[in-house]
C-alpha cells in the first residue's frame, strides 16, 4: 500500500463512519481508513453513490456482474473482493463472479447478461462500442437500463481510479471459491 491506513480517525464523523463501516463490513474498509479518512469531504459522495446502486432498478446481480468484471479488467482488488462478498449469500452468483472472465462462452451466463457484460467491456476496453454491440444491448434491455448499465460501470471505474494508484489491495472479505470451483474455472479477468 502506498499510503498508509488511518487507525485512529480525529474527528467524531469519521469515528462514526469507522464505526458504521465496522457494523456493516465486519471491519473499517481500507479505502475508508486511507481515502475518506484523509479527505472527509468526499464521504458524502460514497454515500450518495452507495444510496443510489441501492436504489437502482437494475436487478442487483447483474450490477455485482458489470461491477466485477470492471474490477476484474482494472485488476482492482479491493473492489473483486468486496463485489465477491455482497454475493457470498448467493452460490450461484458468486460463481459467475468467479468466471466473469469467460462470460461469451461460458454457458452459466444468459443472453442478457452477455450484452451487458459484452457492452461493459467494449466501454472499458474502448472508451466506445460498437453499433452492433449496442443493437444487442437494445434486444434486451431499455434505454433506462442501458443509461443505468452505463452509469454502474462508470461508478466502477470511479473506485479502480481510486484504489489501484494507491495500491489499496484485498481486505479479505471474501477470498473463498465457492466450493468445487477448480482453479482452471477461475476467470481470467477476476484470478
């Protein structure tokens, strides 16, 4: 790590934070201790962010998909790990964060979420798509849902930009395979 955890925050805001982040994570999240902790204006802005994918109309597996294959392709690794863990309640889903990497041709992702996937991938790969890729994206979901698609992925990006450059790694959240995954079904994007 590049800049070093803030154990003990000053103010009582960021206490309240660590605090909370504790309640919900079992620990006070790296990027909390080094960024927020630094920079407490930006707090709000976690939150707000946080309200919003909460609030999204997208259903919630396919934003843990756009959000681990973003990870995964800006090999951020706090971001896997945290992804991994919101999906730990479900085996299935955590699979297929788990093999993310191979979405076009492994049979446990649908049609929709290959679009998506797809569509995430040409925008992070290529800062655009193509007209095909979004025609397929048409075919499965509106334009709110493409808008919001978008809009996840960004957020994704906002976080990678953010951790990798200070070298905020893993917290462990959620460093097991779901059982009976081998190794060489392990996504290449995610490892």
């Amino acid at each position: 790590m590049r800049v070093l955890p803030i154990e003990e925050p000053r103010s009582l805001r960021m206490r309240l934070a660590y605090a909370y982040g504790k309640k919900t994570y079992g620990r006070v999240i790296t990027p909390m201790k080094v960024v927020m902790a630094r920079v407490p204006a930006i707090l709000p802005v976690y939150q707000k962010i946080r309200g919003y994918m909460k609030k999204s109309r997208l259903n919630p597996s396919l934003l843990l998909l756009i959000q681990g294959y973003t990870a995964g392709y800006n090999q951020c690794g706090f971001c896997i790990d945290i992804t991994r863990s919101f999906a730990a309640h479900d085996a299935a889903l955590l699979e297929k964060l788990w093999r993310v990497g191979d979405y076009a041709v492994d049979p446990v992702f649908t049609d929709a979420e290959r679009a998506a996937l797809a569509y995430v991938e040409a925008v992070t790969r290529d800062r655009a798509v193509t007209d095909d890729v979004f025609a397929t994206m048409k075919a499965h979901y509106s334009d709110e849902e493409i808008v919001e698609i978008t809009l996840v992925n960004a957020i994704e990006h906002f976080y990678n930009l953010v951790n990798g450059p200070l070298g905020i790694e893993s917290d462990g959240l959620c460093a097991v395979k779901p059982r009976g995954m081998e190794a060489s079904a392990v996504s290449k994007v995610t490892g």
